[in-house]
C-alpha cells in the first residue's frame, strides 16, 4: 500500500477525528495524486511520516481521499466491510423493532461514500465515491450475507459521482418492487421505489413527524414540500380535521393523498383532504390572497443550499419561505420548519422563524428542537455529517 502525504501542519483535523482530505492539504511533490487511481488505498501519512490511518483515493475530486481505518496498511476488503455493517445492522436492530430504516449512513458508520436504506426485503444504495464504487460487489455479497435482500436497487442519479467521474445510471438486481411500503409511527406508506426522491422515503424525519402530530387533534394542517405526505398524514392520523398537501410534483401529490386514504379512510371522504399542485412560493401567496389559514404547518423544503458559495442566497430563500408560511398560521397555531442544507446552521434557521414572527409583531416560542433520527447517526468529528434541523415552534 503506498503513503498520501499531507503537508505540514494538514493533520489537525485529521487526528481531530475527521475523515476527509482535500486535494489542496496533500504534498504532491512526494505523493502525486496523478500516480494514484480512482478507489486505490493508501496509508495517509503527515508531513513527518507519522501514519494516521488508511484512506481511499480519487485524485480527480476535491475530497482526494476519505479515511476507512485509523490504522496503516488496512485495506477496504470484505472482512471489514462485513464488520461495519454488521455494527451498523446490530445498532439498527436495536433501535427499531422492524426492517424499515437507513441501514448505512456514511460516515456516521464509518463507512464514507456509502448510503443503504432498507424497506424490508428491498434495500435502495448510494454509493458516491470511487472507493466504494470499486467495491460494489462486496458490498452487495455483505448484504447477502447478513440480511439476504430480495431486491437491490444502486440509486446512481447523485451529483457526487458526477463529481467523482462515475456514471449516473441507476442499476438494480432481483426483481424491483414497483413501490415501497413503509410502516412508520402507527401508520403505513406507499413511496416510489425507483422513480422516487433520494432513496424513495424520508427515513431522517420519522421522530420530527411524530413529535409534531402530539398537535394534531382538530387542527387544519398544511404539509408544505410534502412528498409522499409524511408529514401530513401522520397528523392525520393523530386527529387532525383536514389536511392540505402542497407539492410541485403530481405524483408525489397522489402518493399523499393514497396515504391519507389508506390511513384515515374518514378524512378523504369527509373531503378534508386537498392536493395542492405548484410552485411553493407561489402558492403560499395565493394561500394568503384567498383568506386562508392553518392552525399546524409543516414546512420541509429541499435543500436551498447545496454548496457554500450558494448561502447567502440560500439563506434568504429560507427566510422568505418561512415568513410566507408563517403568516398563514392562524392565532396560537404550531408550525414545524425544517431544512436539510448541511450549510445552514441551526441558529440561523432558527433565526428565521423568530425573524418572521417578529416582523409580523408575534412571538414564537421554540417547543421542539429536533434533527436526524439515530438511525443517520452523526460523526462527532464531522459537523458536515449533522444536516437536518427541525424547530417546532407556536406562534401567537
């Protein structure tokens, strides 16, 4: 196994705890990232020639190397790829009582690069680096072996491979399901399997839905960026009077409205159930024009926020969307505002929602801080790693 040396003074935030090298932090005069090849390994040594772990390279991206072991000469093979998951299924099992979870999460497994949700006997993988892509078929035999999936779908449509240079054409093996079904929090989802969002559910805001429908009873709720209305229907289902899912995709839109149905059979027929089909900004103001209000929101947009240099505008797209969501509250009503932009900082979403009550003279106070569930567990060392924040909060 050959050395990637840093130069002097890069190894802080390595022997931090953090698993990322940058293209930028490697000595390229002893170690040319040219000479390495895409998934190769490498022992990762400072400028001293002290070792500080084992990594997987890609010289063609700005994440040059990823580390895999804090020890030298370790390779990536099954073995340690079998006792990874292993640990990460044995957390899982622990935590909940069926096979419905994020089974990997990257580097909160300490396996970066990798991303395996698990719908039964199905399971939907990212791989997004070349290391991990180099070991599919490992990956794929370590699966077998510990949970035997019927069907495994290699969900390639990620930026990150684009970055990677690897391709972005999804690939499967057994027979696919044509949708998911997910039980979650008393109630049971229909999602896409491989025409979905991401990996086809929102496993990281299970505890979010749940902590927010304890404010459902007879309250008129609007599911704002709803998907597969997760978030609504499990109001729904708490006792909620009606529910008014908005999305830009139709069929997102009849997913939700399937699972009010499936959930709360009731509701659907009382005609308490709405599809709102459009641009969010928009329709939040047509919303407002319309005289109409909620007495609990959800508000769950995608990432506005996707690099750095995107934040202050990303910032101001969160603050707009929160005042526009904010105001449609009625006296006393409860709103839930979540962002998964690992570049906004919790306070400053927070910070939204107190900005736009503040403006509109109303004061907002915070009754539930949350983020990722555990099963998207957060690497101490790697605050990149801790991207979802939810603050429920009531307004009056």
């Amino acid at each position: 196994m050959r050395k990637l040396w840093l130069k002097k003074n890069e190894d802080r935030r390595i022997r931090a705890g953090h698993l990322w090298v940058f293209s930028n932090e490697v000595d390229t005069q002893k170690s040319p990232l040219a000479d390495f090849a895409p998934g190769e390994e490498a022992t990762l040594c400072d400028a001293r020639g002290a070792s500080l772990g084992s990594v997987c390279l890609n010289p063609a991206s700005l994440i040059c190397a990823r580390l895999h072991a804090r020890q030298a000469e370790t390779p990536l093979d099954a073995p340690l790829l079998r006792q990874r998951l292993s640990q990460a299924l044995d957390l899982r099992q622990r935590l909940f009582p069926a096979p419905w979870y994020r089974l990997c999460h990257g580097e909160g497994d300490f396996l970066p690069g990798l991303v395996i949700d698990r719908y039964g006997r199905h399971c939907t993988l990212q791989l997004s680096t070349a290391g991990m892509e180099s070991r599919k078929e490992l990956i794929a035999q370590c699966l077998d072996d510990l949970i035997a999936p019927a069907s495994l779908l290699f969900d390639n449509d990620l930026a990150m491979r684009g970055l990677e240079g690897l391709s972005r054409e999804s690939q499967s093996r057994g027979e696919l399901p044509q949708r998911l079904e997910v039980p979650e929090n008393g109630c049971r989802f229909f999602a896409p399997c491989a025409t979905g969002q991401k990996t086809g559910w929102f496993y990281d805001q299970r505890l979010n839905r749940r902590e927010l429908a304890r404010y459902a009873c007879d309250a008129d709720v609007l599911d704002i960026f709803c998907y597969a209305g997760g978030f609504g229907v499990t109001a729904a289902a708490a006792g909620a009077k009606s529910v008014t899912f908005l999305d830009a995709s139709p069929q997102a839109l009849a997913l939700a409205r399937e699972n009010a149905a499936v959930n709360v059979p009731g509701l659907a027929e009382k005609g308490a159930v709405e599809t709102i089909c459009g641009d969010a900004f928009h329709q939040l103001n047509e919303l407002y024009e319309a005289g109409r209000r909620f007495s609990l929101i959800s508000l769950d947009p995608p990432a506005f926020i996707k690099r750095r240099k995107d934040a202050a505008q990303g910032l101001a797209a969160y603050r707009k969307i929160n005042a526009l969501a904010l105001r449609l509250l009625t006296p006393g009503g409860v709103l839930a505002s979540s962002s998964c932009s690992h570049h906004l900082p919790a306070e400053a979403l927070r910070g939204c929602v107190a900005q736009a009550a503040a403006r509109r003279g109303l004061h907002a106070r915070l009754l539930f801080t949350g983020g990722q569930g555990p099963d998207h567990p957060v690497h101490a060392a790697m605050p990149e790693t801790a991207y979802l924040k939810c603050f429920i909060a009531q307004v009056g």
